[in-house]
C-alpha cells in the first residue's frame, strides 16, 4: 500500500505554529497528536470544529492516524451542521470550545503540554484514504460532498509549494484569514506548511488591524492568505503591514488593479490561486502580469466539445471545469465564469463576473456585485445591482458604468447598501443575495 507521510519536512524544534508570541514545535505537535488519537472514539467521520488552526491540525491528523474521515461542512450555520449530523449520524465533533452539533458527541480537543519524546514517528498515510469530505460552497445552489484523498492533499500542497518557489531553508510563516474548515484554508494554511516545513499562526485575523498585528507577531519570512475582500479593506486602510514575501488571494476573481495597488503598497507580490472543491486547487497566477492561468505540475487540461476537464494522477477521473474557460495548450488556460454567470438581456450575452469587477472598479465602490433574480410570472427579469458606496450616489455609479458596460446591462435597480452578505471565505450565495432583496423589498413596502 503506497503512503504518503504527514509531515513533508520534519526536525523536532523546527516552529510549525505560532499563538500570542508562544512557538509550538513539530515535536510537539507529533506529541499531541499521538496522544488524541488514543483518546478518539471507533468512529468514521469526524466533524472539526476547532477555530484555533493548531488545535485544528492536531484533531485532523489524529484522525487520520485512526484512520478516519474529516467533514469540511460547508457553513457553520448551526442549520447546516444539523443536516451533517442527519447525513452522517455515525460521527462525533471535535472542539477547541463549546461547539456542540446535537445529537453528535463532541469531544475537547486538549491542550497539549508540549513535552515531545524522541520515541514520537511521523506517520505515515495511506494515500488512497478519505482525508475529508469537502462539499461545495452553495453559491450557485446546494452543496454537494466531494471526497478527497490524503494523496490528493499532499500532490496539491507540494505543487502549489514548488509553483511558489518555496525554500525549506527559509521557513515562511503563514498568516490566514481564511478558515481552515474550507478548502482553500486547509490546502494553503494547513497542508501547504506540513508539507514544506513551514509554521503558520494559529488566529484568524479579520479587519485590517488584526492583520497588521498577526503578521507583526510573527518572524519574517511572512505569508499572507487571504481573499480579496480583505485585500480590499487592507490597501482602503492603508494599513501598515510587515513585510512579506508574497500574498495569496483566492475564493473570488482579483481585479488587478487592486492587485496592483496592493504590490505597489505592500512592496510584495500577489498570486491567485484558483481551483474548485470538485478538483481543489490547480492554477495560479500573478495577477498583475498575466490574464491566463498556468497550472500546477502533474495536470493537464483538454478540450472535450464544449467543456474543459483537468486530469492529474491523484484524480479518479477527469475532473469537468464548473467554469467556462478557453484553452492555451494544455497547460494554460483563460477564465470567463460559470456557465450560470451568463445572462442574456435583449438578445446580448454577459457575465454577472466581469459586470461585477467593472462594478467594483469604480472609484469609490468598496464592494459590489450584479445579481439576476429570480423570474416571477411573466415579469421581464431585470439585472440587480447592490454597491456599497458610502460617499456615491446611485447616479453616480450609474454614470460610471455606462462608459465601460452595453446600455442593456445597467442595473435596475441599483441598491446601496452598508454592506454585502458575504460568508466567512468572502463569498456570496444565491441564497444570501436572495434574502438581501427580499429585505429591501419589505423596507420598500413599509416606506423606509
């Protein structure tokens, strides 16, 4: 049986994480999670609530040496983990506080000592084992499981490490704003540093101050993973952040000229990184040099009629794009959206995404999205806008757009808000925007 192990790089006082100005060691951790996994029930599947990502990576990895199966849910919304607990009753929780999915049992994940004995080995997985069930993020409908392999995992993390030109002798620390439940996270602030020796901190900074800190906290070279909501806010606030060797950015399209921006601010580069939870990560760019995507080593892309599939050795079987894209030979290709991204009004076909990041490149628009509704009847549907623009009028922004989008694509309406419905990785269901308009419907009907 062909095993991969669960460290890429390991030296017992090497620094795998970072919390309040504490290192915890490799060593230690190999410690920790040797003693949680005696303690761990007979059971399948396991949900990880940990918010800490140490105390995350700790249960994950008992549970692989137990050889057992992580659930990603696609929401904390204790709604979706009441229909996990239905769909996978033979489970239990993991918790770093109090968390609790009824009626699963939840176990604490301890705190360990820190004290790693020479005796401790890296384990060694099987690569064709479920490590995590992953399901898609619900933006364009219900989320759907997608089962990954520690093999898959590993391939990724080591690609994505070699495409970024990381060197074990410089040990990069990785700061997250993203959570380690989602795919994106895991691959990038959990696997990504085990597999290259690298450390990571524990938190998760939202705003821009708790990004300046967390990467003051922490040794240089520094990593930033994040989404480009937060990029945004960051470069608004002309935050002033530690140096960094480069910026990840995933979860939705970069416009770059706010990639730009955060280069010339930031004194860094920044990548994208772009996949789906079908495939995982597979393609990255730097996004102020290049439109096209390169994918990472041991993919390849072909054309079949009208769809695009990937093939790499760790995959199955082919793996089809959820997106519509063109390709460049086969290893390069160019993204222009979901097949559910293209609107046709009045005889003109569009992309909700490319409307959307002309939309936010406007001055003044901190955030932005199109959105086609729901037909009701035999009402004619009407593109949507919602913008939030504190210091623009709706005029404004109307007058902005009709220099760079067809006349047939102007929103009617166009709402301002105070902000977007955005979830913890920055992204914005259907069912989100949804809910947004029927809000400001009621507050039409009532007058306000």
């Amino acid at each position: 049986m062909n095993r991969a192990a669960l460290l890429g790089l390991y030296h017992t006082d090497r620094v795998l994480a970072w919390e309040n100005g504490r290192s915890m060691t490799y060593g230690r951790f190999l410690s920790d999670v040797e003693n949680l996994a005696d303690l761990l029930p007979e059971k399948p599947t396991v949900i990880n609530l940990a918010d800490d990502r140490y105390q995350f990576l700790v249960g994950f990895a008992a549970a692989l040496v137990r050889g057992q199966t992580t659930l990603l849910p696609p929401s904390r919304a204790p709604g979706a983990l009441a229909q996990m607990a239905r769909e996978y009753g033979n489970s239990y929780c993991l918790v770093d506080g109090t968390q609790q999915v009824e009626p699963l049992p939840s176990f604490q994940i301890p705190k360990g000592t820190g004290s790693p004995t020479g005796t401790v080995k890296v384990p060694q997985i099987p690569i064709d084992h479920p490590a995590i069930v992953a399901f898609t993020s619900g933006s364009t409908g219900n989320p759907h499981p997608h089962v990954k392999t520690w093999g898959s995992l590993v391939a990724i993390a080591r690609s994505t490490g070699t495409r970024l030109g990381l060197k074990t002798s410089d040990q990069m620390t990785v700061v997250a704003t993203v959570p380690h439940q989602h795919m994106y996270g895991l691959e990038v602030s959990v696997m990504l540093p085990i597999q290259h020796g690298m450390a990571f901190y524990t938190g998760r900074p939202l705003f821009p101050e708790d990004v300046r800190l967390a990467l003051a906290e922490v040794p240089s070279p520094r990593m930033l993973v994040t989404t480009p909501l937060h990029i945004r806010a960051c470069v608004t606030a002309r935050s002033r952040l530690s140096p960094m060797e480069c910026i990840l950015s995933a979860t939705a399209p970069l416009p770059s000229s706010l990639a730009k921006q955060a280069e010339i601010l930031f004194q860094t580069r920044v990548y994208e990184v772009y996949g789906f939870t079908e495939a995982g990560s597979l393609a990255t760019r730097r996004t102020v040099d290049e439109n096209s995507w390169h994918v990472l080593d041991g993919i390849t892309l072909h054309q079949e009629s009208a769809a695009c599939s990937m093939y790499a050795s760790y995959l199955r079987e082919p793996v089809p794009f959820p997106d519509l894209v063109s390709l460049q030979g086969p290893h390069r290709f160019v993204l222009h959206g979901r097949g559910t991204d293209l609107v046709n009004i009045g005889g003109h076909r569009g992309s909700l995404s490319d409307l959307s990041q002309k939309l936010n490149d406007i001055e003044g628009v901190q955030d932005g999205v199109f959105f086609l509704p729901d037909e009701i009847g035999t009402a004619v549907t009407r593109l949507t806008a919602f913008v939030v623009a504190p210091e623009k009028s709706a005029e404004h922004i109307l007058s902005a757009l009709r220099t760079v989008i067809d006349p047939v694509f102007l929103p009617r309406p166009l709402h301002l808000v105070p902000d977007l419905p955005r979830n913890e990785t920055g992204k914005l269901t259907r069912e989100a925007l949804l809910g947004l308009l029927r809000e400001l419907h009621k507050k039409e009907q009532h007058g306000s």
